[in-house]
DNA sequence: GTTGATATTGAACGATCGTTCAAGTTATAT
DNA sequence: ATATAACTTGAACGATCGTTCAATATCAAC
C-alpha cells in the first residue's frame, strides 16, 4: 500500500522537527537533514524549495501539534485547568522527548533568529499566537465551570500563562532540579486562580 | 597615557558582548568580529585563544554587569523591592540597548547551545546562579524590611523571580505589547509579595 | 515492451566557517 | 642608533555551509 517511491511527508516533517529542535535552525545543517531524513539535497530542495522553507512548514506543524496535544488533554482530563496543568507537566517534565526538547520550538526559535529572517520569525509568532488563543479558549470554559472566579479576564490570564510556560521552560535548562519545577507549576496555577 | 598598541581589553569585550547578545554565539562569525572589535585574527587569537574563549569571557563579564546593574537600582531605589522592579524594567523595556537584546544573554545562550558545548554551557548556568543568589539577597533585605512578609521563603522566592524574568522577556520577544508587559511585571510583584 | 512523466541521486559549485602563521610594525631598553 | 621583545597584520588553510543540476531510476499508461 504504501508508496515506496514518494516519501512520507509527514514522517519527514516530525524527523525535521525533532532535529530542528534539538539543534535550532543555525545549528541544524541541510547535511544533517540529509542524513536524518534518509534523503538527498536534490530530494529535499525538489520537495520543500530550501532549508528556510523547510523549517517555515516545520513550526507549522510544530504549532498545529501543540493544538493538537492540548485538545487531547483536555480530553483526558477531569476539568479544564487539570487538563491545562497535566499539558504544562508533559512539556516541562515528560520524558519521552530528548533534553534538548525541554524549550518550546517556538520561543527557541525567536530567541535565535535574527532580525532579517521575518518570515520565520513571523511563523513562530503566528504559531505562538494561535496556542496563546487555544489558553484563552480553555481558561473560558474554566470560568464557565466556575473554576475561575467569574470577574477573570482570561485573555490577560491566557497572555500570562504563555509567559509563565515559557519561563518555566527556560528555567528548565538552567536549572534541572525536577522538584523545584514541579512546585513552580503549582505556583503557577495558584496565581492564576488567585485573580 | 592610553596604551596605542595594547587594545583595551574590557572595550572589546563589551563590543564582542554586544555582537553575540544580537546575532548567538552561532550566529556571530569571527569575521563579524574583527570588524566590530577592528582587530585582525591573529589578534583575537592572541588575546583570546579561541571562539569559544572569547565568549567564556564574555558570559563573565556580562553575568558581573548583571550583579552591578542590580546593585545600581538598589542604591537608587527608595526600597529593595522597588529597585528589583526598576530592574526589571530596565532590563525588559529600556531602550538604549537594540530590540535583540530583550532576551537576557545567558538565557539565550542556554537556549542556543548543544550538549557538546559544555564548557560554555556550564559558564552561563553558573551566572545565572549567581544572579539568583543576588536575588534572594535583595529579597531578604525586603523582609528585613517588612516589604515582605516574615514567613516569605526567599531562596524559593529567588528562583521563582528568575523565572518569571526569563518568561517575561521571551514573550517580549513574540509579543512587543509595551503597556502588557508593565502588567505583567505588576502582577509578577503582586504574586511575590502574597507568598 | 515502449514511452513520457515524475522522483531520486550524488558530485560539484562558490561562499563562508574557525583558525594558523610567517612577515611586518611598534614600543622599550641600552 | 640599535637590538630585543611585544604585538599586529592579512593571506591562506582545510572544512563545511546552502544550493544546483545533469544523470539515473522508477512509476503509470498504452
């Protein structure tokens, strides 16, 4: 069934994504890619026009997952805020993914690029932004469930969880101290409901 | 009485710390530098022995401004809480410095650097400890003080200030909204001063 | 089986990377 | 003035960067 000639765009995107985020865009090099991906240059520039193109389509996929990873927690979870803290657990202390993974794609991503790279940098912000709103969505239904007091702005709490989220991530790769963030998370969610 | 032939050292380094504040340690080629610094290689080889030297130094020095710049706001705050905030501030949304340099360097650095790059790993791990320690410093003086209240933990509260620093200038970094993040910083105080 | 379209290959391009070093310049001491 | 030490210069090194493209392999259609 499987198509053995046209490669599975999908499965070369996540390969990409993972090197990408281990090793940032200025880190990764196409031989890398070419390696990883099991694939030649001539392969690559045919498929994805070039490396900026490339990493453009990964944050795509990267932020559409996170989407995607949020939904289902709040699938599994008994409330919204259980859902929300169980996702902040699972990117800060899952272990499944490698050290390197501990940041967000995204914000690694801005922090590395320089200004003349807008398209990129724009992508990243694109992304950061629909996951900020996706914040806001949950923290609505919070409030609706009366989890949050019913005077809660949750636009300025979705805005104040992504910049928790991302200081708890790059906190994490300063100091590793699994405990220490497992009560910053706590705290996290105590200030949050706390307004 | 200034040395023609012997550059100053402590001018270069500031010029080299504000090359790779802007453009990572990757991003910055050694040929950015010598026309920055205006020294030829075999200079900087001289002086420094390497890239990876020349950076080692610069994480230094920038981690020492860090510790005197806080110093500074003390000195000129009315209270140790109240200059912890001119800092942030100033680190945050001051605009002397380019927008690139929201991020706080050693954040940056640990966000940018493989595993293989231990040496200069460790060198910023080990500033961003020191500008922690200093932190809790300032904030035993505020419960001193009674700014704080006497059971505040300030070891905890050290981290969790560092923290929310590192989250607050990433999403300075995605989000440039100048009246949000003096709301942040607010409610990052409030949260501080009710634990 | 032959054809035409589509996808893959890998050698090669010029540019740039971090680094070296022999030669040249400048300051100091006699 | 001259010798010595200290420092700077800039061409050049091999490696690697992102990218290109003619040659090759594989597919579907007849």
């Amino acid at each position: 069934m499987a198509n053995k000639v046209k490669f599975d765009r999908d499965e070369v995107i996540d390969k990409a994504t993972l090197l990408f985020w281990q090793q940032g865009f200025g880190g990764t090099s196409m031989r890398d890619l070419q390696q990883h991906l099991d694939m030649r240059p001539g392969s690559i520039y045919a498929s994805f026009g070039s490396k900026d193109n490339l990493f453009k389509e990964v944050i795509k996929c990267y932020g559409e997952q996170c989407l995607q990873a949020l939904d289902r927690f709040q699938l599994d979870a008994s409330g919204p805020l259980v859902g929300l803290k169980n996702f902040i657990h699972h990117v800060t202390l899952g272990e499944e993914e490698p050290a390197q993974c501990r940041l967000c794609l995204l914000a690694k991503t801005l922090s590395e690029l320089p200004a003349e790279q807008q398209e990129l940098i724009a992508a990243a912000q694109q992304a950061l932004l629909l996951v900020e709103g996706k914040f806001e969505q949950i923290l609505l239904r919070a409030r609706e469930l009366q989890e949050l007091s019913s005077g809660a702005d949750c636009q300025r709490l979705a805005k104040w969880l992504q910049m928790q989220l991302m200081g708890l991530r790059a906190y994490a790769k300063s100091q590793a101290g699994k405990a220490e963030l497992e009560m910053m998370i706590d705290d996290i969610f105590t200030s949050l409901k706390s307004r």
